[in-house]
C-alpha cells in the first residue's frame, strides 16, 4: 500500500505554511534569519539549543517543529521513523563563514562550533534528536525539489520494512532566499480520511501549492 | 535477483589501483605523512595524501578531451575510468547511472581557480560536471551525510538496482585534504600527534586522509561461484548528539540490525568486521559496545584509517573495496596503527594478515550528526 503524507509545511518568503495555510508571516522588510526565529518563537517551543545552531539547521529545525506539532506522536514509532532531506546548496553560507575565518594566516581563528555545521546532516541530527527519531536517515543534493527521488527511495524503505514513517523535504538556503517544504509521511492506512498518497503527482502539487 | 560488484578502483596515498592498494594494505604500510605546506595549514600537520607528480601525469594521459577539471574532478574521473576499463560496461547508456558520494565536494574553489567554473563549488554541479564528461544521460545523485556518506551511497545503489530502470550503477566517492577540512578538525581538537591507532589503548585522535575510489555495481539473475553480493544494508540516527557518538551505540546497533534483517543473517555467520575505526576514544569504543551487544565479539575487527586516514566521502567506498578484496582471498587484512587492545568492550582486532574463509562480512561507519550505516556482503 502506498505511505500517505499526513502533513505538510511550507516557509518561504517570510511566510510560515502548515498543510497549505499561513499560520505565521512578516513584512518583506524582516531579514529572513530573524523572521526564522521569530518564528521559532512563535511556536512556544522552549528549546535553547535552537538558537546556538547555524542559519541553515535553523530553518530545517523550524520545519519540523512545526510540522510535528500537527503530528500525533502517540501513534508513530520514533525508534523506526526515518529522516530524508535534500537540498541545493548543501551548507554554502556556512561554509563561506567558516572559509573567512581560516582565510588568512594573520586571522585564522577557526571554530569547531561552526565547522561542525558545515554538514548538511547536522541539521537532520538537530531534528532526531529533538524528535528522537533513531530511523533511516539520507541527505541527497540535487539541483531542484525532485518528487520522483523522494518518492522513489522512501517507498522503497518502507517497503523494505526499515521505517514506519518518515521526517522529509527539501530544506533550502543560500544568502538570498529560503524555501523550505517538509512533510511527514506514514504508512498506507485505510482508516483515514485525508489520503494524500506518496505519489510524484501529490508530491508536485503539495510543494507548489502555496506558489501565488 | 542479485546485486553483485563487478570492478572498482582506489585512488589514495597508497596507489593508483585496487590492486596496488590492496597489496600496500596487506603489508599495513602507513600513507599518513608530515606536511609541510602553510597553504593547507600554518604548522606542519599529519594527512595521507595523493602523490600530486603521479596524479597529474595520469590525468595527462586520461584526458584526452582536454577538459580543464580541479583536483578532485581528476581523482574522480581517473577512478571511473579504470575501474570501467576493466568491463564492458557502456556508461553513457541510459541503463547505468551514477552516484556520488562526497562530503566537502571542490570545497577548495571557495578561492576561485582559473579555467573552473565557480559555480562547481555546487555538489550537484560537481556530480553534473562527471556526468557529462562521460555522457551519461542520467541525473548524477549526490550523497553528503558525513562520514556515512559511502556506505549510504553503495545502500542506494543496490536498491536501485532492485527497481527496474537501472542495470548498473556506477558509485563514486572522494575527498581531499584541504585548509578547509584540516582547519575544522583541528579546531576540534580531534586529529592526533602520531599517525592514528585504531582500537588501540593509547589511541589520541584520527588523521585525515584523501581519496577517490569507485565500485561499479550490477544486477544479475544468475550470480555465478566466487562473486561478491550486496545482501543488505542500512542506517540509523543516534538521536543523542550532534558531534560525538552514542555511548550506548544505540543508532549503530538499529542499523546493524537492520542490514543484518535484511541479508538474512545472524551474528554467528558474520566471519569478519571492517570497522569506521578512526582511532578517536569515543568512536572506537562506541563500535565495542555495538559490536558487543549484538553479540559479534568473536568476528575478527579491522579498521583501515591507520593506512589511508580518514578520507571522508571516499572512506566508505574504498574501504567496502578493500573488504571486498578480502573477501576473494579469503585474507582479514591487518590493522596499521593497532598494538595493545583499549576499548570499552573486548574485540578481537587483527594486527597481521589472517587466513580465514570470509563468506559473509559486515561494515561499519559512522559520523557527525549522529548517523550511522552498515552493510553486509555475501560471497556465493
């Protein structure tokens, strides 16, 4: 039975989206790095840790708390739900501040704090650890969204029986924009109502879905 | 069906073949080196690196195109390219693609180099640049999770290959040594003063290495005596800390446990482990305690890091490589680096080359973020 998508969540242009509705927005005049905590704040999650990480885990990290807010924990597994993100730039801004700071021998003042991010699964460690997901975990670079991959290689893990449900999207930043879309998937289940199935088709329209 | 490897190659401070890596390996001669080079870092560090004289003059020879590539993009290419001399695979058909593993990808172009184009700097723009160079009409799909990131990208091969769009798959996988990467670890402290002891009592910290290595994979309905399967693979997140191991192993354990589920095997028909090893305290005692609650202590334990390093995106593959090689001479290779036993738990770590019949083997990695992945290999 194809897995089912039993939530989205979209934040782009200042704007925060769960299951294709705004929940959380600021003017075009807001720096997108402090629009991604005010909205972090904005979910009531008390979580230090959240603001020692770098721009990019920031955003990913922001997703997931708002989209497993809408998930019910009680009925998935953590111990086998997996995490699969992808992205475009990998973890270019950050690496570009860590390059500055080694760039110069007169100046070279590295910082483990921040070449430690300078991977772009410490994001997806941020998120199973907050979330405790101990499942399959993936990290592709592609040059765009790419629906077919996702579906592709998650239904082959949940056919495989190595996860139950999983944490996934495409998670985004360069020094002008963000664009994150990550979605929650689940195993085909008869019993629900909302069936949005693990397709390439509903992968395509639910990413594009708040494009106005 | 059947997933089988068929050809590969290595490419590393220990040769230019399988072969002449695998015979280095088994003398456990030691790549890792001084360097002394304030361009890569202020102060003389220790890294294995690729004999730049031999690389450029191979590369030469390759190019016959003329293609301007950085220095990665040469290890890269010459490694396909020998390791697809060796077959009749035909890699510009739509039947073949392939996959690249890497963690920092041309990280040097961060200071632009004459004739490269930037924007390589971009992994997918790095897997792209491969793809076209040998015309090969797929996607290149990159993997960058750490140091899992060559495991995960021989896992991925074979569940393609189980999906009908793909007879071959063409896994590539490297790193350099680089400011960069040099900088960071050391900044955390985390590289040691001697070439690096895995497993060993006075182990202090790992030492980096660069390499590119590729393992071309096939489906085959018929595996024939003597070849090496995939049988199974996974990974698994410790959820427990961003930049050091789980001291209970936890995601380790999940993801052995899974590859072995799915190969179809206990922990008593495992004859072999090759480990990540990189020689830190806290990773090679959390492989113990893994391998000790899954009840595998009697497998013989090897690690490879005390010959080529640490070499990142490269490591999984070159490493899977050298299993395999073991696997054919029925050989466990010895551990460069490794005197005196010290983890938390006991493990049989192989100091000398060990005649053993090597049916089925299992591989180890872990990295930063907490991720970890195995796989099990089966000889027919």
């Amino acid at each position: 039975m194809t897995p089912q998508i039993t939530a989205f969540c979209h934040i782009k242009k200042n704007q925060v989206f769960l299951n294709g509705k705004s929940i959380f927005s600021a003017g075009p005049e807001v720096d997108m790095r402090e629009f991604v905590k005010a909205a972090f704040r904005n979910t009531g999650t008390k979580y230090p840790k959240f603001f020692k990480m770098d721009d990019y885990s920031k955003l990913g990290f922001l997703a997931a708390e708002v989209l497993m807010k809408e998930v019910d924990v009680s009925t998935i597994e953590a111990k086998s739900t997996g995490i699969v993100l992808s992205n475009n730039h990998s973890t270019l801004t950050t690496d570009q501040l860590f390059q500055e700071s080694i760039q110069s021998d007169e100046s070279f003042f590295p910082s483990p704090s921040v070449f430690v991010y300078t991977l772009p699964n410490i994001m997806a460690g941020e998120i199973a650890i907050r979330h405790h997901f101990t499942g399959e975990n993936a990290f592709f670079v592609s040059s765009a969204f790419d629906p077919d991959w996702h579906t592709f290689y998650i239904n082959q893990l949940f056919d495989s029986k190595k996860i139950s449900a999983c944490l996934s999207g495409w998670v985004e930043m360069d020094d002008q924009s963000l664009d994150a879309f990550v979605y929650f998937v689940e195993k085909g289940n008869d019993l629900r109502n909302e069936s949005m199935l693990h397709t390439v088709e509903e992968l395509n329209n639910l990413y594009k879905i708040n494009d106005k | 069906m059947a997933v089988r490897f068929v050809s590969s190659n290595i490419i590393s401070s220990l040769g230019f073949s399988t072969e002449e890596n695998f015979q280095n390996l088994l003398q456990a001669k030691i790549g890792i080196q001084s360097i002394d080079d304030p361009l890569l870092y202020p102060t003389p560090f220790l890294a294995a690196c690729i004999h730049q004289a031999e690389l450029e003059k191979r590369w030469i020879e390759t190019n016959q195109k003329e293609v301007a590539a950085s220095r990665l993009e040469k290890m890269l290419i010459l490694s396909i390219t020998e390791a697809l001399s060796k077959t009749k695979i035909d890699i510009s058909s739509s039947r073949t693609a392939i996959l690249l593993s890497t963690t920092k990808g041309n990280i040097d172009l961060l200071n632009p180099i004459e004739s490269i184009d930037p924007e390589r700097l971009l992994l997918w723009k790095l897997g792209e640049f491969i793809g076209h160079y040998y015309g090969n009409p797929n996607p290149v799909r990159v993997i960058s999770i750490a140091c899992i990131s060559g495991v995960l990208a021989i896992n991925t091969a074979a569940m393609m290959l189980k999906g009908e769009r793909y007879d071959h798959i063409i896994v590539v996988g490297g790193d350099l040594v680089t400011r960069f990467v040099v900088s960071g670890f050391m900044s955390f402290l985390s590289l040691s003063e001697t070439p690096c002891k895995p497993f060993d009592r006075d182990r202090d910290g790992l030492s980096l290495g660069e390499a590119a290595g590729t393992l071309i994979l096939e489906k085959t309905s018929f595996p024939e005596k003597g070849d090496i399967l995939f049988s199974g693979g996974a990974t698994a997140n410790d959820a427990n800390h961003i930049s050091g191991p789980s001291r209970t192993a936890e995601g380790s354990v999940i993801a052995i446990q899974n590859a072995m589920t799915e190969a179809g095997f206990a922990a008593k028909d495992i004859d072999h482990i090759n480990a990540h090893g990189t020689a830190t305290r806290y990773n090679d005692d959390m492989e113990s305690i893994a391998i000790q609650r899954l009840g595998l202590s009697e497998s013989p334990v090897n690690s490879f890091k005390g010959s080529w390093g640490h070499t990142l995106g490269a490591a999984g593959i070159i490493e899977t490589t050298a299993l395999i090689e073991s696997m054919k001479a029925n050989t466990i290779l010895p551990t460069a680096g490794f005197h005196s036993p010290g983890t938390t738990e006991n493990l049989i770590v192989t100091k000398k080359p060990l005649s053993k019949p090597l049916n089925t083997c299992l591989k180890l990695a872990s990295g930063f973020g907490g991720c970890n992945a195995a796989l099990v290999l089966n000889k027919m």
